[in-house]
C-alpha cells in the first residue's frame, strides 16, 4: 500500500489512512525503530470495529525523511496536530502511542483537551532521560553510525525491545523487524534516536492537569521502560489506569496482539458508554 504524505515541521511524513472520514479515528504513533506496520495487528482490529485509523511513520523513519535536525517533543506534538487536522471537528478521536509515541499522546491532550476522547500508552514514560540513560543512548547514535557493527548492535536492540519468549516463538518475525529498520536512512534514524533518547524534555509535571481518560500498559519483561513508570504516570494522571502484560517486553502491541488489541476496545468500549 502507497503511503499519503502530509507536509508538516519536521518534514514530510508518510501515513497509512484506512477508513472513512466520518468514523471515529484512531491516530497510531509508534516507537523508535518502528514504523506505521508496527501497528498492522491493531489497524485491522479496529477497522472491524468500524474505526477509521491513521498509523504514521514518525521523523526519520520509513517513509519520513525526517527534519534533518535535531527535533523537540514539542515539534512532534505539532506533527500529531497536523494529523489530527485531517479529522473533521466532531468525529471522535483517540490516540494510541508505544514507547516514544506514548510521550506524544499526553502532550496532544494536554494542548488541546477536548480533541482526544482518550488515549493509550504502551511502555513509555513522562520522565526526561537521565545521566546514564543519556550516556547510553550517546553511545547507541555512534554505534548506530558504524555499519560493520550492525549485527552486533541489532542483537543488544532486540534482546532489549523483544522479550526472550518472542524471539523463541517467533523468530522470523524478529528478523524482520530488524531488517525493516536496518533499510531505512542511517542519518536520519540516528538523528531521531539523539532527539527522542537524548535531547528529549520531562512532561510529568503536566500530566495532572490532563483529565482526558489513559490507559496505560507495560510489558512485564520490559526493562526499557518498566512498569515502575507506567505506575508512576498513572499516579500523577487523574483519570488513567494500568496494565502490566506478560510475555511481552518493550513493544506490547507486538509480541501480545490479541491482548493489546482486547485491552485497546475495551477501553474503546468504555469511552462510548461514557459519552452515551
């Protein structure tokens, strides 16, 4: 499938639109190293559920050529802006977000609280990376530069953002997700990591001012982002919940579809019984 593009701050960025403009739409922003396919499991489930969804490739990834700068969370905030701009007013609408995605999402319903009817964070985080996690990320870009280290930095990425039941039970997926990244500008991927790991800003203080209803989940074997900071965004947001999923690290929606997507319509379910 052809991806649309929509010209935006941070450069051209690619999405997958499926649906009709007056269906309840969910905006799907994935994490680093991903792109919109990321999310193919939960765009089919919704589209049987009769919502519309725009899945994204984010700056310097797939499709997206990314700025080609250092970018802010505040810009990215703006680029899911410019998406939702393409929902007509009066349609609702949701957003979903793993991991770099998930820092998105409270900052949408945070500038404009009445356009979100509700979102979903997958293994992220509010907090701004501290020293060491800067200091590692450092050295993930200049790694990431030197391609005779590709297989050797691959295997540390995937040990990290996969559990190891995933990569028993299904390797050739594994496999692909590495691929998938590995075919995309260099540059721009590194430059993306240095912005979202490094240069990234805190938004927890914010958080309590967001009433926009959050689910909120993590994967039980993910040490990137684990449950102690899903908990804690929950403790600080007024009307969110958590879930901690087993047998699933870093990327939930991935190697737990069925649960993530029951999670995600439940959820679903939930804001249309409120808003009935």
């Amino acid at each position: 499938m052809v991806l649309k593009t929509i010209k935006t701050v941070l450069g051209q960025i690619g999405y997958d639109d499926r649906g009709e403009s007056n269906q309840p739409t969910a905006l799907l922003w994935p994490s680093l190293f991903s792109d919109h396919t990321m999310w193919d499991q939960q765009v089919k489930a919704l589209r049987d559920a009769g919502w519309r969804t725009l899945a994204l490739d984010p700056p310097g990834h797939g499709s997206s050529p990314g700025p080609g700068r250092p970018f802010t969370m505040n810009e990215c905030t703006d680029v899911a802006v410019q998406l939702l701009g393409l929902v007509p007013l009066g349609v609702p609408v949701v957003m979903l977000g793993t991991s770099w995605g998930g820092m998105i999402a409270p900052r949408v319903a945070h500038r404009f609280p009445d356009r979100l009817k509700g979102i979903v964070l997958f293994n992220t985080t509010a907090d701004r990376p501290d020293l060491s996690t800067k200091a590692t990320a450092r050295l993930l870009t200049v790694l990431l530069a030197i391609a005779p280290l590709d297989g050797i930095v691959d295997r540390m990425l995937l040990s990290l953002q996969i559990s190891e039941a995933t990569h028993q039970r299904d390797p050739k997926m594994v496999r692909a997700f590495a691929a998938r990244f590995r075919s995309w500008n260099r540059r721009a991927l590194i430059g993306s990591v240095d912005s979202v790991l490094v240069r990234r800003d805190a938004f927890f203080d914010e958080l309590a001012t967001i009433a926009t209803p959050a689910l909120v989940v993590s994967g039980a074997q993910d040490t990137i982002r684990p449950t102690a900071l899903s908990r804690r965004i929950v403790e600080r947001m007024p009307n969110a919940h958590q879930i901690e999923v087993e047998g699933a690290a870093h990327l939930v929606p991935v190697e737990q579809p069925d649960r993530a997507n029951r999670l995600i319509l439940d959820f679903l379910a939930d804001l249309e019984r409120v808003r009935v």
